[in-house]
C-alpha cells in the first residue's frame, strides 16, 4: 500500500473530535461493526446495504471468513497467476482444489479467456484480486465480462479482492467493485492500501445477506470484533470530505513513486523491464541476471537493507514486486540501493 500515515496526520485530515474519540470506552465493539461505519461503507456499493456489510480485522480476515463460509470438502477454487496468494492458501489450507489460471504476460496480463472457461467446470468459488497485485493491472472490460459470464455458467461465487480500487494511476475514478454485476459476490475491501492506514486493521467484506450473517457467526468465533478504537477512526476516515483526501493523498504518492522507479530502471534497460501498472502502489519487475529471484531479494534484504518480493513466490522467475508510494528521497535512496547491488552482480559476470 502506499506509505502510512501517522495518527496526527489523520486526526487532522479527517478533522477529527480527538475530545469524543478520547471519551469513548474500551469495550467490546459492536460485533458486525459500527452502524455508522458499515453505513458509510455500504454507500460505495450500489444497491447495498448496511446488512450487506460485516466489518473485519483487515482484509486477511475478511479473505479467511469468505473461504471458510463458502467452501467446504470436495469444493474447487479458481485462482489467477500471479495473484495474491492469501485465500487461495486458505483453500489448500482446507484441503481443497485450487485450479489455477496463468495470466498472458505477454498480452500484458490478460485472462486466457479459454483457460478460465475450462478451470471454471464444476469450481464453487472463482477468486480474483482487482485492481491486481503484484501487476498492478486493472481487468478489462472484456476479461470482466467473461469472468462473470463463467462464473454464472457454473453457479460459482466470485469473491473480489479490491483493496487497490482507489490507487489508479492513470484516472480519479476507483475501479468499480464486481459487487452487483451478478447475484453471487463477495466483495473485500480495507483501510491499508488505497487509504494508507494498514495499522488500524480494519478490513469488509460485502455479500448478501445470508452470507453476512455466516460469516459473522465464524468472525465471532475468530476474534469477536475488529477493535472500537479502530472502528471509530475508520468512520471518520471515510467520511466523504476524508476519503477524498486520502485516495488523493495516495494517488499522488503512487503516480509520483512510478515515475521515480520508470526513471531509475530506464538506466538499465538491458536489465529491466515492467509492464505500466494502472493502478496500486507496485510494480512487477523482470529482470535479467544471472541469479534468479530469491537469491536477488535475499542479498537485497542482507546487503542493502531494502525489501522486495521474489516473482518466485508468485510462480513466475525474473521477477520482483516492488512498492513505490514512498517519500520521495526514500524510495530514491532505496533504489539506488538496488542499482548498487546490480552493479556488483553484472561485475562478476
């Protein structure tokens, strides 16, 4: 996601009572979340409803409760590759199938439109994460319309992972949400990446009714409730004069930080390479070395003190994911960072 704020930032931002804040008890919240934040958050989702909407410990949670609400033994899951990985892990996890989809890198990141309609056969759930990490690529019209036809010819749910809607690079318009778009939908959504508040753990899920209302049943057994302090600060955040703010906020940091990174890797062109994200705070890299990923992000992290994923754990080599919604002198401090370590690779050649 894109670099946090501090609680002073958002108090001011969000133009928040701290004197009410301060005055409210440590107790337990109401469990399916706060009516006013689950108001607020239902009003980003056409034709939804408060009762549509239970409030989570972080999207992880609200991943966690949609496998464990909608799958059972014998059930299939379809995932994207690369993708992120969290509640397809929670499906083997469960001992389930997980059938997975290979995006077309060289179509920059499309469906296979042929390998989703046959994966789909008989699949209970079909899982995607829009806009997409680690591409950062945003479905296109068309690739939405065949995942939702695929999924209505089953009969399987989708469940929409959309915590990067709101980080688009190219527009002001978020993403829209595949809530709505057909009857069986389960749509993810948090504070952490688009508002930059991944501290206040505070995640949602949105589905009709009857899935709510299991889904709390699991979510009560889980952890009762996210926590009140987070809740109220999230209510606050969303308030339509903050959440401008923030995605504005965040918009400007991600723009700039793919700026920055296109100008560092553009001095090494025989070395990298990355399709444009649309929207989110990363990039997948490809590179080209003579070590592969893992080896790449482990002598990063040892030598140099910087952080990047391996394309390994996504399934594909001669790649890294990278985030750049950072200040400005430490996102270029990290990359030179990186260039340094390219350096002595490339010399021992």
């Amino acid at each position: 996601g894109v670099h946090p704020l501090s609680y002073a930032e958002l108090f001011a931002l969000a133009q928040i009572d701290t004197e009410a804040l301060f005055a409210t008890l440590v107790d337990y919240p109401q469990v399916n979340g706060l009516t006013s934040l689950r108001e607020k958050i239902a009003a980003l989702y056409p034709g939804a409803c408060p009762d549509n909407v239970l409030v989570t410990v972080g999207a992880t949670e609200a991943n966690t409760l949609a496998a464990q609400t909608l799958l059972a033994p014998g059930d299939a899951l379809v995932r994207f590759r690369p993708t992120y990985e969290q509640l397809p892990g929670n499906a083997l996890n469960l001992g389930l199938e997980v059938r997975t989809v290979d995006l077309l890198a060289d179509q920059d990141w499309a469906v296979d439109q042929d390998a989703l309609a046959q994966a789909a056969k008989g699949a209970r759930a079909i899982h995607l994460v829009n806009p997409r990490n680690p591409t950062g690529r945003i479905l296109s019209p068309e690739d939405r319309v065949a995942l939702v036809a695929a999924a209505e010819h089953e009969g399987a749910w989708i469940i929409a992972d959309e915590v990067y809607a709101g980080t688009e690079r190219a527009a002001d318009a978020p993403t829209p949400s595949f809530w709505g778009e057909t009857e069986r939908v389960i749509a993810i959504n948090s504070m952490s990446k688009a508002y930059g508040l991944p501290g206040l753990r505070l995640g949602w899920l949105v589905a009709p009714e009857e899935i709510v209302e299991a889904a709390w049943r699991r979510h009560e057994y889980a952890s009762i409730a996210a926590s009140m302090m987070s809740m109220h600060l999230a209510d606050a955040a969303l308030a339509p004069h903050a959440r401008e703010r923030l995605t504005a906020r965040a918009r400007t940091l991600i723009r700039r930080g793919f700026d920055t990174l296109a100008e560092h890797l553009a001095r090494r062109p025989e070395v990298f390479s990355v399709v444009p994200p649309q929207a989110s705070a990363m990039s997948f890299v490809g590179f080209d070395l003579p070590i592969g990923s893992e080896e790449l992000s482990r002598r990063l992290r040892v030598e140099e003190d910087v952080l990047v994923i391996p394309g390994a754990r996504f399934g594909l080599e001669n790649r890294f994911r990278i985030s750049t919604a950072l200040p400005e002198p430490h996102l270029r401090e990290g990359l030179a960072r990186l260039d340094a370590l390219v350096g002595r690779v490339l010399s021992v050649r």
